[in-house]
C-alpha cells in the first residue's frame, strides 16, 4: 500500500511539471483533481509514519517498519520535492499540501532511520525554508509548528554526528537559532510554537559551543535592523519570556527551563551574563512555586476511595510533575550561580516579595532528603541531583562576602545540621559532597561564631570523612583542605584536629585528623592549591603550640614542610607560604628545636636569604629572626656563612627609600642583633670585608632625609633597629674598630629632630648611641662640633638613665659646656627626675650628673657656674632635691648624691658669700 501511495504521488508530480525558461528546474502546475490526490496521498503518509513508541534514540533500537517501508518506497524523495516547490515564484498555491508533507516529515523524524535518512537527503535547508519566508509561511501557524519540530528531532541525532566546534556546524546552528527565535517571537502567544521552539533549543545547547553569528549580512529581521543582535541575549530573555507568560501550559514550560538549563551552563560576556543574571527571580519563583506544589500533595490524603482510583488511573505526565521542575529549576539557578555579580533581585509572585534571606531559607531546608522523598514522582537519584543543585548554588553564593551574612543570617544551626545530615546520606555522591563542603567552608569564613556552628555539627568530621572517602577528586580536596583551614582559626577546632577521626567505615584503623591533611598534601603534591592550603592547615593547627602537639609531631610537620618547599623551589608562592608555617612552627623552644634537627632546613632558608627576590628574602629573614634564639640554628647559620649572606642581603635589598627595602633592613638587622650574645658573631663582625658598618651609615643617612608623615611603621621600625644596633656597637668596640663619621652623627641628629614628637625609641637609642660613643676622648671634639649636646637638651624628655651618662660624658668638652648653660642643662635633669621619681635609679643618676657637671663647670668657669647654680634654685631644685631624697632614703644613692649636691652648691666655700 505504502508503495502505491508513494508511486501515485510521483506519477502526479511528472504529469504536472513544466519547464521555466531559463531555468532547468522544474515547477508543477496541478488541477484540482491532481492536488486533492496529493493532499490525500501526503496525509496517509503521515499516519503511516506515525512512531509506535517514542523514545531515546540509539542506532540498537529495532527500526519502525512503516518508517523503513516509506524510505524504500522512495517516499522521503517525494515528500522533500513538494516541499521544496514553494520556492517558485510561479508556483500553484500548495501550502496545504506542503501542510501536510511537513506532518509526514514530523511522524518521519520522530524515527531514528526517518530521522537518519533525512539528514543523508539535506533536509534541514528545506525545513528552514519554511522558518525563513515569513511572507509566505509566517502566519501559518502549525506549518511553523511542523517545521520546528522537525528540526528539534533531527538536532537530537545532528547533535551526535558534528565535531564540537566545527565552523560549517556553527554557521548551520546559528542560523537554525535565529529562525527559531524569529518564529517564537513572531507567534508569542502560540503555547505549542513555543513549546516546539524551546523543545528545539535544547538539544541546540546541549553540550556544545554556543552558536554565534559570523557573518552580519546574515539576518532574518521583520525590521532589518541594522546592529547585530546578540542572539545569545535574545534567546535568554525570550525563555525567561514563555515561562512567565505560559504557566499554564506545563509542557511548554517544561521545556523552556530544559532549554533555560542547558544555556545557562555555557561561560558569557558581561552583557549577556547581566541578562542571565536579570532571570533569577523569574527561576527562583519557579522553584518556590514547585515547592508548594510538592508540600500541597504531600500533605493532601486522599481518604476517598473514588478520588483515590481515579488519581491512579490518570497519573500526572513527566512534565506535570512539580518534582521534575524543582529539579530543573534548580539545577538552572545553580548553573546562574556562577554568574551572581550584582546581587539578586527580589522574587516576585502573586502573593507580593519574598525576601532574599527567606527564599535562601526555602532552597536550604529543599535540601532535606526525608521531604524530597516522601513524594513519589521522583528517584534518589533526581533528588540528589536537586540537592546538589541546591548546595551548589548556596555555596558559590556564600563565596561572595555579600551574600554570606545574608545567608548565615538567615540559616542558624538548624539548618547547617541538614547540610551535614545530607552529606553524611549521600557520602558517596563525590557531587553532594564538593558542594556541602564548599558552602560549609564559605559559611566558617565569617568568623568564630560560625565556626562554632559547623563544628557543633560535625562539619569539621564530615569534611575529614569525605577526604577519605573521596582522595582521588582535586576539586573535593581543595575544597576540604580549604574549610578545613577557616575551621581551625577555633581553638577546639585545633583540639579536634589532634584526636583520632572514626568514621563508621573506619572504626578498625581510627586516625588523627591532621593525618588526612597530611595524607592530601602528600597524594597531591603536583597540586598547588591543595598544598598551599593544607599549609595554612598546619598554619592554623600551629598556634596550638608545640607543647601540645608534642616534639614528634612537630618534627615530622617541620620535615612535611621543608620536603614540600624543596620540591617547589623555583615557586616563590609555595616557598613563601611554607617559610610562614615553618615561622609559627619556630615560635616555641620545641618548634625551634625541631627546625634545627632537620637536615637541610637552615642551609635551604639562607639559600632564600641570598635570593634575587625582595619577597623570598624577607620571607626567609623572618623565619631566622624567629629561629635563631635556639643555639644549634646559632651554630648552623654561623657555620654556613650565615652572617655574612644577611649582611650582603640587606645590601643588595635595602636601597631606596620605600617600604620594602626598610622591611628587609628591618628584619635583616633583627636577625644580626639575635646573634649578638654569640661569640663567634662577634667574631665575624670584626671581619672589615663584610662592610656592614658603612652600609649602615649609608642606609640611615639616607632615611634622614624622610619626614615622619611619608613614612610607614616599617621604615621607622627600621630606624629603630639599626640605631639599637650601632649603639651596641659604640658600646663594645673600641674607636680603632669602628669610628662613625660626622655625617652619620648628623643624620642621627636630624632624625631624632625631625621624630621628636612621634618616635620616642628614636629619642631613645639616639641619646644611648651618644652615650655610648663619648665615653671614649677620641669622640668628644666631633661630637661637640656637631651639636650632640644641643639635640640632647632641645628634644622631648624621654625616660631614660642615658641621657644623664651622655651628659655626664659631653661636659668634659669645654665646648659642650658653653652649650650646657645656654640650653639650661640643669632644667632638663630637674625635670627628668621628676619625669621618673619613682624610679630610684633614675634618679640618683641625674643627681650624680648635676653634681659632676657642677664641678666640672666651677672648675672651668666660675660665673658660669653661679649663673647655673641661679637656674637651679629658681626652678625650686632645693625643693625637687629635699623630697626625692626624702621617697628614696633606703636606696639606689638617692640620699647620698642629694647629700652630696646641696653639700657642694650650698656649703661656706661654694655658696659664693
């Protein structure tokens, strides 16, 4: 019968062609009688090709016989030649044949060999011609209809034959994609022209690059518009379009969101991320809506029998059921997830807004396994898929600090409980896992408080559990190791890290927690992420003390961290972020110890000390600074040439005047004044091809020249050090070691001058330097030519004993004498005892001061000395004097420099009369 048909049609068509001029390809001219005949023979067609069953294709599944009968008969030929008559000018009106054709073609392609055969015979263009001459075909609604349902069962097996990425296949597919949207949007409120359309789109983005244009000139526009349109974005709003205006029809919905799905999991421009983004509300109410729906027949029972059988005799179609759009809601707000930049607009529904934190709520506590599944419509499987969907997209959004308040604020304990409760059910679903893991990581990051939440709940036990269950998965471990590392910012979360983790499956073999991270720092190693977060793991579980942990643990940390920094040596950020593990490690007598046992470690960080990089250096400078008090780091670093490489780093490192440079002058002089108990230190000071003392004075004239408000804390902290060092230098070697050049006393000068009223340590270390370098004669003269005195009496009052020794020194300098009287040297002592009255010492050493200053200047000028003596009495130092001897009458001198001062200024020979 199928061969009669197909032969009658073909008879037809050759009786009725006739040739054009100047065209050989033929048109067809047909009575009335001959139309009626095709009319019939095209529709019998259709019925005949009718699919037994529908379903997935696969080149196994047994072929359609009617289909196999119709494409032997010859029958795809025919139908494609009426179709492709429409493009004759000429032509007799055919489009009801060609109605007709097209619902052959439909049943033909709802077959895998209809559908094969007509993409072997090219019949994508003919279908497209019916998409693309909207004069002729536009407004006839069901020709529309036909044709994107041909095209969305053909894209299902195209899909399967192109190469992703193939150019002649982008070309195909955008022009597929812009004739699509042209029809839906010219049949707006057509619900099966958009469910075809939509059902069309989604194998069109299932999996493969998004079609995009490649030629501008290549439109099909009503308008003619002329700026390129951004298919992408149409496609997107015109989605967002049909699922709010076709609520009613659930399978235009259904596939909508399946479309919406597939094309929000692809990466996009700004432009259009903005557009996807602006459909969140839209989707968020789709799941809300869903959600009620799913709780509305949990809680409805039906008690009568009647309703009950009649329910079971119509059971809802797979796109019916409000499971089955959670679950692609869901999964398309967590494909959205990725591109939250702007914040997330209020959800909108019948009833007014929902707020942001109440519809995180919502989606969280969807999460809850016992709700999803008391609901019969859909298997474990999909409702993993929707917890998976849920976590994931409250993970991405608690990653963004925004959002995380929102969210912690609006979920409490109970529902980080869910979290952990749903991982612990699906521990094997490595999906559910990643997320939960993520979303509790992000949550622990907020601080203390939430912290103490996940831990509470066992967030810090399922982590460890899923590392072990899942070891293999790099996503999973970055994840884990990265919660992991905001958790133990808690101190219990750092006790807890130490005591065995036993999981059910791992009852018989418990281990410590910390084991894991050792465990996924070692499988790992190639993996910088997880290694740089499983450092500040042991970064964090470190503050705990190495008291704590005991020597053992200790010890095999410090040689995890140093065999991980060997093997990225050439890693800068990896050797930085281990030496800071390594520096928390050092902080103990334990932790040091343990860093000077391990072989290598000491020689591996000089190494770093004599870097070309400013960052590696100052990171490795620290780690000594902190490691150093121990005595066989001591002997290591000396042994090793240690002196002599930090001094040549500060040297190559320590130019100019900036922040960095003032850091490695810093930590570098840190690290040289560590070893200053040192014997053998000193031995290697004495050693003049170091240098070291010129540089010094180099580096200090030169931050002289800064003023305190364009310096930061370093740079001051800077100056501090290496005043503190050359004072202890002045104090322990003699002027044929080192004799400082009347420069560097200049620039002490300036800067105490200048840091007057904001450094005090300044103050400080100045006045101890000159205290130190005038006890020697060969000192005094350029001292004193270069205002020593003068700055040691003009500047603030600081709380210090040198100040008297300084001054003690420089009055045996006739010139710092005259200056003595001129800057009212006996005011200044006055008022540093009563600065430090309550410090004995203090005290008695400006007394002794007065004293000797007093006679040396009687001795030398005798009208200064009563001009001086003047000073003192009117400034009530008879009086300041009685009763500071009076407070200190049982110690440190007090009572006998007093005794002696009044005795020498007031006695029958000195009182003038």
């Amino acid at each position: 019968m199928i061969q009669l048909v197909v032969d009658t049609m073909k008879q037809v068509l050759v009786t009725s062609q006739r040739s054009k001029v100047n065209d050989t390809t033929p048109a067809v001219l047909l009575s009335r009688e001959n139309k009626n005949v095709l009319f019939f023979a095209c529709r019998a067609l259709a019925n005949l090709a009718y699919p037994r069953e529908r379903q997935e294709w696969s080149s196994k599944i047994d072929q359609d016989a009617s289909a196999c009968l119709i494409l032997e008969a010859g029958g795809l030929d025919v139908l494609l030649k009426l179709l492709q008559q429409q493009q004759q000018p000429d032509a007799t009106n055919m489009v009801e044949i060609q109605h007709k054709a097209l619902a052959a073609l439909v049943n033909l392609s709802a077959t895998y060999p209809g559908a094969k055969a007509i993409l072997e015979h090219n019949g994508i263009p003919v279908v497209l011609s019916y998409l693309s001459n909207p004069t002729l075909y536009g407004n006839h609604a069901e020709i529309q209809e036909f044709s994107l349902s041909i095209l969305a069962q053909l894209m299902l097996l195209y899909n399967t034959k192109i190469k992703s990425g193939d150019q002649k296949d982008l070309q195909d597919r955008h022009e597929i994609l812009s004739l699509t949207l042209h029809s839906m949007k010219r049949h707006r409120d057509k619900p099966k022209i958009q469910e075809r359309g939509s059902s069309l789109l989604v194998p069109l983005f299932h999996q493969l690059p998004i079609p995009t244009p490649t030629d501008k000139s290549d439109r099909h526009d009503d308008n003619n518009e002329k700026e390129e349109v951004d298919l992408v974005s149409s496609t997107i709003l015109l989605l967002l379009e049909v699922l709010e205006t076709h609520k009613t029809h659930k399978s235009t919905m259904h596939c909508a969101l399946i479309a919406l799905q597939n094309l929000s999991s692809f990466d996009f421009s700004p432009t259009q991320m903005s557009v996807m983004t602006g459909g969140v509300g839209v989707v968020l109410g789709l799941v809300q809506e869903s959600l009620r729906e799913v709780k509305k027949k949990k809680d409805h029972v039906l008690d009568d029998t009647k309703e009950a059988k009649i329910v079971a005799q119509f059971p809802l179609k797979k796109h019916e059921q409000p499971m089955v759009q959670l679950l692609h809601a869901c999964c398309t707000l967590s494909n959205m997830s990725f591109d939250f930049v702007n914040g997330i607009p209020a959800v909108g529904d019948a009833g007014g807004h929902e707020t942001l934190a109440d519809t995180l709520l919502l989606l969280w506590n969807s999460g809850n396994q016992e709700i999803l599944l008391q609901t019969n419509h859909i298997s474990k499987s999909e409702c993993a898929m929707i917890q998976d969907a849920v976590l994931a997209t409250l993970s991405r959004l608690a990653s963004q600090v925004s959002y995380r308040q929102v969210i912690v604020a609006a979920c409490g304990g109970e529902s980080t409980a869910i979290v952990v409760k749903t991982m612990q059910q699906n521990i094997s679903d490595v999906w559910i896992v990643k997320h939960g893991i993520a979303l509790l990581g992000n949550l622990s990051a907020t601080g203390s408080c939430q912290s103490a939440i996940v831990l509470k709940y066992h967030g810090l036990e399922i982590i460890l559990h899923s590392m072990m269950t899942h070891s293999d998965d790099e996503e999973l471990m970055n994840f884990a190791t990265g919660a992991i590392a905001n958790l133990l910012k808690d101190s219990t979360a750092q006790q807890m890290i130490l005591c065995p983790f036993l999981p059910e499956e791992h009852k018989e073999h418990p281990m410590p927690g910390y084991e894991v991270i050792f465990s996924s720092m070692t499988k790992h190693a190639e993996n910088e992420e997880i290694l740089m977060r499983a450092f500040k793991c042991i970064l964090h579980m470190a503050e705990i003390g190495g008291e704590t942990m005991g020597f053992e643990l200790v010890k095999r940390i410090v040689t995890a961290v140093r065999a991980m920094s060997q093997k990225y040596y050439a890693n800068l950020r990896v050797i930085i972020q281990a030496y800071k593990v390594l520096e928390r490690i050092c902080g103990d007598d334990i932790g040091a110890e343990a860093f000077a046992q391990c072989d290598g470690a000491v020689a591996a960080v000089l190494g770093s000390v004599a870097s070309s990089n400013t960052k590696e250096v100052l990171a490795a400078l620290l780690l000594i600074k902190i490691a150093l008090p121990n005595k066989t780091t001591q002997t290591f670093f000396l042994f090793q040439s240690g002196f002599s490489t930090v001094v040549k780093a500060i040297k190559d490192h320590s130019t100019g005047n900036n922040p960095t440079s003032s850091k490695v002058l810093l930590y570098g002089i840190a690290v040289l004044k560590k070893l200053w108990q040192n014997p053998q230190s000193h031995w290697t000071i004495t050693c003049s091809d170091y240098g070291l003392l010129p540089m010094l004075e180099e580096r200090l004239q030169s931050h002289a020249q800064l003023l305190p408000n364009s310096m930061e804390e370093k740079q001051v902290t800077a100056i501090v050090n290496v005043l503190d060092y050359l004072s202890r230098i002045a104090a322990d070697k003699p002027p044929s070691f080192w004799s400082p050049s009347p420069e560097l006393v200049k620039a002490i000068i300036r800067t105490m001058e200048v840091h007057n009223d904001t450094s005090p340590p300044i103050l400080q270390l100045g006045i101890r330097f000159f205290a130190h370098l005038s006890v020697h004669e060969e000192h005094l003269t350029m001292l004193a030519q270069v205002g020593a005195i003068q700055c040691i009496l003009t500047i603030r009052l600081v709380s210090s004993s040198k100040v008297c020794d300084a001054i003690i020194n420089l009055s045996r300098d006739l010139s710092c004498l005259v200056e003595m009287e001129k800057y009212q040297v006996m005011i200044k002592l006055l008022a540093l005892m009563q600065l430090n009255e309550d410090n004995s010492q203090t005290v008695a050493s400006a007394l002794l001061t007065m004293v000797n200053v007093f006679r040396v200047i009687k001795s030398k000028d005798e009208g200064v000395f009563q001009r001086m003596k003047s000073e003192f009495c009117e400034n009530n130092g008879r009086l300041i004097v009685a009763n500071l001897r009076n407070k200190h009458n049982t110690g440190a001198g007090v009572e006998y420099h007093a005794e002696n001062l009044m005795s020498f200024l007031f006695s029958s020979v000195n009182s003038g009369g």
